[in-house]
C-alpha cells in the first residue's frame, strides 16, 4: 500500500513539473499565420491553434520579448513563450505586431503642441501617429508620466496611454513643457 502511495505522489509530481516548464516558441517549432477572418493562428508541431491572443508580459519595458501566446477557444491556456519576436522572419513578426498593437492601443506623441495647467489638471495637446489630439492629466509629477529610459509612458485622466518613443528627439522646446512631469 505504501508504494502504492509513493508512485501516485510521484506521478502527481511529474505532473506538475511539466505543467511548470515553458515551452518556448521558435521559428523552428512553430509557424504563425493569419486566418481568412484576419486573426492570428499558430500551428505547433502537428497542431493548429486557429485563433490565438498573444500579451506582452513586461508591457512597458519589452516590447518584443516574453510574449505569451494563448489559445482563445476552450480555456485560454498558454501555447508558449516568443523569447524574442526578432528571431521570427518579417511575415510573422508583422502579424503578431499588428496583434499586439489592437490589444496594446498606444498612439504615440510626435509633437507637443502645448502643456496648460489649470486647477490642479494639465491639459495636453498633442501631435500623434493617429492625428492631433488633446486629453487631460494631473498636474505635476504625479505618476501620470512613466519614464522607461527614453521611452515616455503618459496616462491620461481617463487610463489611456499615450507613448513618446523617445524623449531625447523631442525639440528642446518640446522638451521644456514636459520637464515638470519627469
């Protein structure tokens, strides 16, 4: 009865280690393809995984690392990891970043038109890769503004993001309506 016992601790042990280990998604491993409805699918050795979602697990700092990419249907359990998104050929990068950017909608501020505070709100307008716009923030250093080395995460009153790819191309005049909230 006793080895009974030890060999169902020992299964059920071998059961959860594999249930812990990451699978990582290669080119060699896998290949991902867009469906006649305009989805993202991967197939995996001999199965296809017809719609999938893929994350960023280090949204503001990896852009392109530690993806996750998970089935859709039945319980959205993980396919695996994209340790990197560079290594995949144009075809399949260009998939999974059109994929992430519906999920991950952050238009990205080109210009700063102006900065206004007033009662205790800034009033941003901006220049952005999807047009001229405004929206509204906390006044001062407040954690509306993320700086990730160059990179600008601000969050707007409403909790959309908008992103400066690099705050070092910013004209020095630019650069100076945003200085109080770095």
């Amino acid at each position: 009865m006793i080895k009974m016992e030890k060999d169902i601790l020992e299964l059920e042990n071998e059961k959860l280690e594999a249930g812990l280990k990451i699978n990582y998604l290669t080119p060699e491993n896998c290949e991902f393809y867009e469906t006649a409805g305009g989805f993202a699918a991967i197939r995996v050795g001999e199965k296809d995984y017809g719609h999938i979602n893929v994350l960023r697990t280090f949204p503001f700092s990896a852009l392109w690392e530690f993806l996750s990419v998970r089935e859709i249907d039945g319980k959205q359990e993980e396919i695996g990891i994209i340790e990197d998104l560079n290594l995949f050929d144009k075809a399949s990068f260009e998939l999974i970043a059109k994929q992430l950017e519906i999920r991950y909608f952050m238009p990205k501020i080109l210009k700063i038109i102006s900065i206004k505070e007033e009662y205790g709100h800034a009033y941003w307008k901006v220049v952005t890769d999807k047009g001229t716009t405004m929206f509204t923030t906390v006044a001062g250093a407040s954690g509306a503004v993320s700086k990730i080395g160059n990179r600008i995460i601000v969050k707007d009153s409403d909790e959309n993001r908008f992103e400066i790819e690099n705050v070092t191309a910013l004209a020095p005049k630019e650069l100076k309506k945003i200085d109080l909230y770095l």
